[in-house]
C-alpha cells in the first residue's frame, strides 16, 4: 500500500474534525455517503493518492478531502477505492432475470455488464420469441418484450444491482430477416437489418456485436457486417466481434476485423482475444503486431480476454456449421440420419476447412460437460467428453452428438485451448480490458443445476490477486484503468469509469492483500473474496462483503440514443 503523505494526513485530520463538529452541531449531513482515507485509484492509471469520496443521489459530487458529512460514513482506510469495473463481455442476459443481485460480478467489483456478443436481447420478431422460449434451460421467464430497448426498460422495471449496456448482436438482426439458415440477404432484406441496427442504436445500443464461429452469425459475410457496422458507425458506435477464427485462421479473422472497421468507419474490439490450439500459440506476436499496425495507422483497434486458459461454449463449436442450418431444431434432426452423423464424425476429427473445430483445438479428454437442460443428463455435469464416451462405450463423437440430441441444446461445454504464457502476454497489453464471458449469477438456486466455468465467479479478482499482486505482471493502477476508464472511453460511455466529480457513483472498495479468485473448475461456484463494498449508482449493493438488496442498476445507453432514428 502507498504511505500517506504528511501534508494529505493532516488534511484528511482536519476533515475529519469539522465533520465531527458539524454532527455535533446538529447540522444537516452534506452527503449522502462520504467514504473516507481509501487509496484513491482513480482509473487513469495514474499514482493512487490517499482521500476522500463523497456521493449524493446518483453522483460522484467531491474527491480529495472532504469536510462535510455523509448520512453514511466509511472507513476504507488501508482499502483501494476505485471507480466500478466494467464486465467488456456479459452473459447477464438470462441471469439477472432470475437473480437481479449479480452476486458472481458484485462480488469482484462489476457494477457494468455490456451483452451483445453475436446475440442481443432484441429485436424480437414472434418466431424469434417462440424459439427462444423453447430453447430455454434451468432459467425460465416470458419474453414479456420485442426491442432491446424494450429489454432495457423490462430490467429497470424488474430491478437489478447492477448497470447493463447491449450491442446489437448481428446474428439476432440476421435471423430477424432471414432466418437461420445459410443465405444471403436481398438489397431489401440488407436495407430492413440495416434499419434495425439503426433502431436499436436509437434505442441505446452501444455497436453491432458480432460472433462469427457459431451459426448462423457464421453465415454472415463480410460485406453483410460492413453494411451493419457502418449504421452503427454514423451513432458513434462501435464494431465487437468474436471472430471467424480464433485459432489456424486467427491471423485472417483480425485482418478481416480490421477490414471492417476501416471500411465502416467504426472501432473495433475483438472479443476475447486468445490463440486457440497448440499449433497457433506461437501465433502471439504476428497478432499483436497486426493490430498494433493498425492501431499506428489511426484505425482504433482493442481488445479485451477472459484470465483463464480454458473457454466455454457448447458442443455445436465440435461440429462444422452447415450440420447446424435452420437452427437447433434441424441441427437435432440433422443428427439422427445415420448418413449425416458418419459425415460430421468424420469432420470432428479434422480440421475445418471453413469453421472453427474446437473439438481437435481441445480433444475429448480437454473438453468438461457443464450445461444440460435435460434433469436426466445433469449427473454427466462436471465429466469429461472422454469419460461420457467410456462410459457409454462409443466414440467421443458418436456421444457428442447423442448427448445434443438428447438433451435438446447445445450443451455447455468447457474447452482447455490457451497458453498459460500468452495469458500472461496479453494483460500486459496496454490495450487489453477484461471481460467473464459467462452469466452473473449466484453459488444458490436454480445456478447450481449446472456447472459453470470458474471465470463467471472469479475473472475480474484473478487479475487482481493472481496477477497484479502475486505475479506483479502489471502496476495495480494500470489493472483499474483497463478495468474502468480504457473501456468506458473504448466504448464512448459519459461519465463512468472514473473517480471525478460529477460522474456516477459507482464505486467499488477492495482489499488489494487479500482479493482473490476461488473458483475452480472442480468446484466453480465459489464467490472472490476481497472486495467489500460496491456503489452502483450511488448506492450501496454491497457493504461489508454482503448484499444489501438494492437495484439500482440502470440501462447505460451509447451515443446514439435518441438521435439516431
């Protein structure tokens, strides 16, 4: 921890006196929470000093030593206050409608969750609602909305402890139009998503969010995504991509990124960026400097990752895409003609010519089961794709494609793909934020009838303690400017990311000796430890290390919001 300086310490004395003086005057609080003696990190990357935070309503209103005093007072003497961390990639979507406390992300300090990677809660059309009802797992809930932005007033509505914010998924606006099948889009049926990216922007999204391994987003071609990008761009939006290849054409999917964004006029991030598979980890420094390239000449260019060497998707990432046309429903279908299952299995045990085979990236005995919706299946949680196949005495991929067939979706699956050392490698970039890929949910309920990769409870604190701390990769007050201001200015919010006057109180206060991650991927429903009290909003969603209740949480809208029609 920093030492206090002698001159900031008898400023911070004097405060302290007046306000005790006001109190004993019977004078009215200033604030409504005054925060007081935190290391400051205020989320520029700059030295922390040690002060004081005061918040009223919704707001940041003084930072430095404050003299008046707070209906609430804290003492975070010795604790880092920094401003709250920004979750670059969210699956809230579906959890926060069962558990609007956020405990896995609160608990780390995330009072944002941005969604949208490929798949956005909106627009809907009534085919759209009626699969995505079917499709449901453990949670269930009426699709009560059709727009994203109706999406964002149902949550507001509901109540939630944390702040959202949405991409518009290119893949929800694709199927809106076209179904999910492999075609190409007319001039009318491109003008029509063209006009629904626009809306969204209107209604507050933050981009056009693509993801481009997974059917149908794979279908999409490049000129298609150009078309899009470019309504977002003329909103201040932005371009985030899962790319087409995260691995033997890794090199070829950030060129087309880069593509993308030059030719749209749009910034880009890649999502969760990685070198997937033994064979392309050496593949580190060619990708960095395409990008850096770019980055040099004025195309802005990002990117953030999980802390984990292992990512998680679902069994449909094992099997070449055109299995998968029309949706889940034929893909099922698809796989119970003996002629088509002798084709994929042998496509599963090679490398795809034009999809992305994470099956040969990982192997079956690299790859945990971790979502069934099907009760019968759920004792299979937590084993293996080798260990189901031995059990059942039939190959990895004759038991992949049963278990999509019986259990009715796509089966969540963990799949151990990264370098240890790259991991490394891409946190010290200083372009690099941090999002879960994963749901916010609680270690209790309906979460705890699946599995779930350790990253949903631990990623933001396993930087923070594994990496910052133990292994000194980066200073502390680099860590909370990637977690806070790089992606609040990446993503053109106003006013978040930051501890400055005027800006919103979300704050958050942490042990920097003691947070840690806990999670693992045996046991992964193990909340972080560290962290002590989280302000969304200026008000308090976390006090002492437990949940207050409270839902504050608000839409966070993007630049185009309301002018973008």
């Amino acid at each position: 921890m920093h030492r206090r300086s002698p001159f900031v310490a008898a400023l911070l004395s004097s405060s302290l006196l007046l306000s005790a003086s006001a109190g004993a005057r019977g004078a009215a609080p200033a604030y409504d929470v005054v925060i007081r003696g935190g290391t400051l990190y205020d989320g520029s990357g700059g030295a922390p000093v040690v002060g004081d935070i005061a918040l009223k309503g919704d707001r940041i209103v003084a930072v430095g030593t404050v003299a008046g005093s707070g209906r609430t007072e804290i003492d975070a003497k010795g604790m880092a206050v920094a401003p709250g961390f920004i979750n670059m990639l969210s699956w809230a979507t579906e959890s926060l409608i069962a558990d609007p406390r956020s405990l896995s992300d609160i608990r780390q300090g995330v009072t944002l969750e941005v969604m949208g990677e490929g798949w956005s809660m909106g627009p809907f059309n009534a085919t759209m609602k009626a699969q995505e009802a079917e499709r449901q797992g453990d949670i269930k809930y009426d699709i009560s909305w059709t727009t994203l932005g109706d999406y964002f007033a149902y949550l507001e509505k509901r109540g939630i402890a944390p702040n959202v914010a949405s991409f518009v998924g290119a893949a929800t606006v694709r199927v809106h139009e076209l179904g999910e099948g492999d075609v190409d889009p007319t001039p009318e049926q491109l003008a029509r998503m063209r006009a629904l990216v626009r809306q969204a922007m209107d209604e507050g999204a933050l981009g056009v969010g693509s993801s481009l391994i997974y059917a149908p987003g794979s279908y999409a071609e490049t000129d298609e995504l150009v078309a899009l990008t470019s309504e977002a761009a003329r909103c201040g939006g932005m371009y985030i991509s899962h790319m087409r290849s995260e691995g033997d054409r890794l090199e070829e999917a950030v060129d087309e990124l880069i593509a993308i964004a030059r030719r749209s006029g749009a910034p880009a991030e890649i999502y969760h960026l990685k070198m997937a598979g033994r064979a392309n980890w050496d593949k580190f420094a060619p990708v960095v400097a395409k990008i850096e390239a770019a980055r040099a000449a004025g195309t802005r260019i990002t990117a953030d990752m999980y802390t984990y060497t292992a990512g998680a998707t679902g069994l449909d990432a094992a099997m070449p895409t055109w299995v998968q046309a029309g949706g889940l429903e034929a893909w099922i279908e698809r796989l119970k003609d003996p002629a088509i299952r002798a084709r994929v299995a042998a496509e599963m045990k090679k490398p795809g010519s034009d999809w992305e085979n994470l099956y040969i990236g990982a192997g079956a005995d690299k790859m945990i089961l971790t979502g069934f919706k099907n009760d019968a299946l759920k004792p299979l949680t937590g084993k293996t794709l080798a260990e189901v196949a031995a059990m059942r005495g039939k190959s990895p991929e004759e038991t992949a494609m049963d278990l999509v067939v019986e259990d009715g979706s796509r089966v969540g699956t963990v799949y151990f793909l990264m370098s240890e050392d790259n991991v490394r490698r891409q946190i010290q970039l200083p372009w690099m934020s941090f999002g879960s890929d994963a749901a916010s949910q609680a270690a209790e309920g309906v979460f705890l009838k699946s599995g779930a990769h350790p990253r949903t409870y631990g990623n933001f604190a396993r930087l923070l303690g594994r990496y910052v701390r133990d292994e000194k990769l980066i200073p502390l007050e680099e860590a909370v400017r990637r977690l806070t201001s790089l992606p609040a200015g990446n993503l053109n919010l106003q006013d978040r990311g930051a501890l400055r006057p005027g800006y919103f109180g979300d704050v958050v206060i942490f042990d920097p000796a003691t947070v840690a991650d806990r999670a693992t991927f045996e046991k992964p429903h193990q909340y972080a430890t560290g962290v002590r009290d989280v302000f969304v909003n200026g008000t308090a969603v976390l006090r002492g290390g437990d949940p207050t209740g409270a839902t504050p949480g608000k839409a966070v809208r993007g630049s185009g919001w309301k002018r973008c029609s």
